[in-house]
C-alpha cells in the first residue's frame, strides 16, 4: 500500500515528517493507522516502528507492512533499550498518559530527540465555553463529551513549556495550530487549537 502524500498528513504530522531525517530510526508511540509512518518508510526511507493500544489500528498498520507492536506506553516504552532510536514521536497523545512526565523521560531515554503533540486545553475557544456555559467544551479536536474522553490531563502550551523546564528536557523547536493553520507564536497558549514540540536532552 503506498503511503499517502505529505501533503495528506495533518499538519503538525507534516511537520514532524519534514524534519526527520532521511535513513534514520523513529517509533511512532500512539502511531494509530501508521499514516506517517508510512509516509516516512515509503518516502524518506525510515526504519520506523510503532506502538499502539487499539488493536484494530494496529491490524490496520500490520495490513500495511508496518512494523508495529501493540501496547500500552504508561508501561511497554520501558521495554525498549536506550537510544534505540534517532526520534521518539508521541503525536495527539500525551494528554491521555497516567503520567505525562514519565512518558517525556521515557522518550528521551529511548530516543535522541521527540516530538510531542498535543491539543491546547487554554485555546480561547475553550476557555470561553467553559466562562460562557461552565461546561467542558466539545471541539473538533476534542470531539467527545467530558465522560467519553481518554485525556485525563488537561496541558496547556504553558503546562508543557513548565513540564519540559522541570524535567530539564530542552525545548529545540514549537509550532502552533489552529484551524489546521500553523500560526505565530505570539499569544499562542490562548490562540493555539493544539501545539507541536520538538525536545531533546536537557
């Protein structure tokens, strides 16, 4: 099956695919159908691997050729030998890890650099239905209603920049979305529908 086109990808996958080098090792944490790792074996010849929790999209990528195990990453990143990897990515999925923390530390261990994704729980949007109606919004990247969700931490770009001081993790490069448009960092953690990181050792 070929890989879909770059310009397929959602944008902060985009993003990610454009600065990973060509012949380089990557695992996808939370890789779902494997749309990027396809783009990145079939278009930048990248050894990537994955990890996935629902066994249908791991089905999914298996059908494709992908090389991608299924499991949990609160618990299985644990299995994989350090530096086993030029990039860790974890794309849209932080925020639904038991600890976000050890999920950082876990990528870094495992990989040289990783790029983190994730929707911006103070974009302007949200903060307004929740001061207009005092309920938890349902938005297009956040589409299911408080109690059906799997995110269980609400970060925010300013909660992600603290975590990665904390950690002492450095922070190489940012990028911010909304409207599946990337913008400005200028007011970005109450502009920025959902954020994209790039982080390595501290």
């Amino acid at each position: 099956m070929t890989a879909a086109p770059n310009n397929a990808l959602r944008p902060d996958l985009a993003v990610i695919f454009d600065h990973i080098e060509p012949g380089s090792r990557a695992l996808d944490v939370g890789c779902g159908d494997g749309i990027l790792m396809a783009a990145l074996r079939d278009q930048k010849q990248v050894d990537a691997r994955g990890i996935e929790i629902n066994g249908a999209s791991v089905e999914r990528c298996v059908a494709q050729g992908l090389s991608v195990v299924q499991g949990d990453a609160d618990h299985d990143l644990t299995f994989y030998p350090d530096g086993a990897f030029d990039y860790a990515i974890l794309s849209q999925t932080l925020q639904t890890a038991a600890r976000p923390d050890r999920i950082m530390q876990e990528l870094l261990r495992v990989g040289r650099r990783a790029f983190v994704s994730f929707p911006n729980f103070a974009y302007w949007r949200m903060r307004w239905a929740l001061m207009s109606k005092g309920q938890m919004p349902v938005t297009r990247h956040l589409p299911v209603t408080w109690y059906e969700t799997e995110n269980i931490h609400h970060v925010t770009v300013k909660d992600f920049e603290l975590l990665a001081n904390d950690l002492g993790v450095a922070i190489a490069n940012r990028w911010f979305f909304t409207q599946e448009q990337e913008i400005g960092e200028m007011g970005a953690n109450w502009r920025a529908e959902y954020a994209l990181f790039e982080v390595g050792r501290g």
